[in-house]
C-alpha cells in the first residue's frame, strides 16, 4: 500500500524534526517542549493510522462487512 509508505515517511521526517530540536542548544527547554508538542501529536495520530491501516490490510474486511477496526484498537 502506497499509503503506508508515505505515512512511514511522514514519521521518519517528524523524528527528524524532533532530533533537530532536541540538538539545537539555542531553543530554552521549555520552548523545546512547545515546538515538539504538534509535531508529537501529529506522530500519534500516523501511528494510529499505519496501526489501523496495517491490520486492514493483513485482515481485509468481507463484502458489505464493517472493517472491525474498532475491536482491534486498545484505546
């Protein structure tokens, strides 16, 4: 799927991000925290989605059937 893919470089791109942050010793530590805050968010929100993309494609849904991602995700 082309999907996952992009969004497992879309996260490699936000670790990186992150990293870049974490190394720069010019940004005090609590403007660090308010510059990875989005960027952490929006790791958590591809994560859940490659999770739920990753278990729809090993466990592909029958015709007229609900996905049953719902009883997969823990949360």
């Amino acid at each position: 799927m082309n999907s996952i893919k992009h969004i497992n470089n879309a996260l490699k791109e936000l670790d990186d991000e992150v990293q870049t942050i974490l190394l720069n010793w010019d940004i005090p530590l609590n403007e660090k925290d308010n510059l990875m805050l989005p960027i952490l968010q929006q790791k958590k929100v591809l994560m859940q989605t490659l999770e739920d993309l990753t278990y729809l494609k090993e466990h592909p849904p029958t015709p007229n059937q609900p996905c049953g991602i719902s009883k997969f995700r823990e949360d």
